[in-house]
C-alpha cells in the first residue's frame, strides 16, 4: 500500500493505524491456520465473544476474512445457557425451559458432561456446546445427539488439537484465542521523501 499525504496527519494517525492493521491481520492470520487444519472435516471454525470492548464489529471481520464464521454478535443472536445459568434455575431442564420460554430461536446449551445431553435436548436446545470433551468424548456425544442438534466442540482447543476434534463429527469448533490472543502481524509504515 502506498499512501501520499500531509506528513504531519500522516505521522498522527502512524501509530493508531498500524496497531489496527496489526491486530486484525493477526488474528485473520491465526484464523486462516485454524481453517486450513480443519479442512475437508466438515467442521466449521467458529469466533467467540471474547473482543476488546468496542472492536467487536472489527475483530469478527477479521475472522471472517481469515475463513472463519462468527459465533454469536451479542447476547441478542442466540440464547446461551451456561453452569452459572444452570446452578441459579436449579438444574439444566429448568435453564433450558426458561431460555426457550423467552422466545428466542437458537437455545446453546453448555455441558460439560454426557448425561446433560438428554436433559437439555428433551427441554428444546437445538445447539449443544461441548465444553472441554476429549476427541472420545466428543465423538459419542455427536452419537448421542444424533443430528437432533447443532454440535460444537469448545474449551482449550488449539492448533495442535483441533484437527483430532473436528474428525469427531462435531459441526463447529469455537476458538476464544482467535480475538482474544492472536499475535500482532508484523507491519510497518515507511516514509520517503519526494
């Protein structure tokens, strides 16, 4: 890119611009190595909603540029049912009824063992968040489902083990790190005098 301006408001925006640039190319870079492990699984490499306050908008871009898909935008995009939702509605049958007496369409439920995939799916979830499965986990938990819900593996996946989880059969993988802790590409911004 060449740019030609006023030196001062060049030298201004210098430093803002290149950290931006930076950050959203290292994070479509960290994306795109995630894609291309996971490639001809099936599996679809998911974002999550760990931005920085007021990137949002601009860091999901950045994931979509690198080939992934984002998660959810806000609280709004889908109803999610954590263990802290669980714990105050007394149990998972309980949290899953109340998100979908809420209206909302897509009900996420997060478990983290295999006995709570019945519970939530009788209650309507119609997508099952696995959190922290092993590959063997995953694998009969996507058995157990069954196609009745949207799969998707979550929790300390990285480069090293996402392609054993995608080959699970699990529909998406979610990345926290992507936003959250993708190294900054190394890009710089030189002048030359005409």
């Amino acid at each position: 890119l060449h740019i030609r301006g006023n030196a001062r408001a060049m030298l201004t925006a210098e430093r803002s611009a290149l950290n931006t640039v930076q950050h959203l190319s290292g994070i479509a870079t960290m994306t795109r190595e995630y894609v291309a492990k996971i490639e001809g699984t099936g599996a679809t490499l998911l974002d999550t909603r760990k931005t920085i306050p007021g990137l949002r908008v601009i860091e999901k871009y950045a994931v979509r540029m690198g080939g992934g898909q984002n998660h959810r935008m806000g609280l709004w995009d889908a109803a999610m049912v954590k263990d802290n939702h669980v714990a105050v509605a007394g149990g998972i049958e309980e949290a899953v009824r109340r998100a979908v007496s809420s209206g909302v369409e897509t009900i996420i439920v997060e478990v983290d063992r295999i006995d709570q995939i019945e519970p939530a799916l009788s209650e309507g979830a119609n997508h099952l968040l696995l959190d922290n499965f092993t590959p063997e986990m995953l694998r009969e938990a996507v058995a157990v489902i069954d196609g009745r819900a949207k799969t998707e593996a979550s929790g300390g996946i990285t480069l090293e083990t996402i392609r054993k989880k995608a080959e699970t059969g699990v529909d998406y993988l979610s990345v926290g790190r992507l936003t959250q802790s993708a190294p900054a590409a190394d890009i710089g911004l030189d002048f030359k005098s005409e």
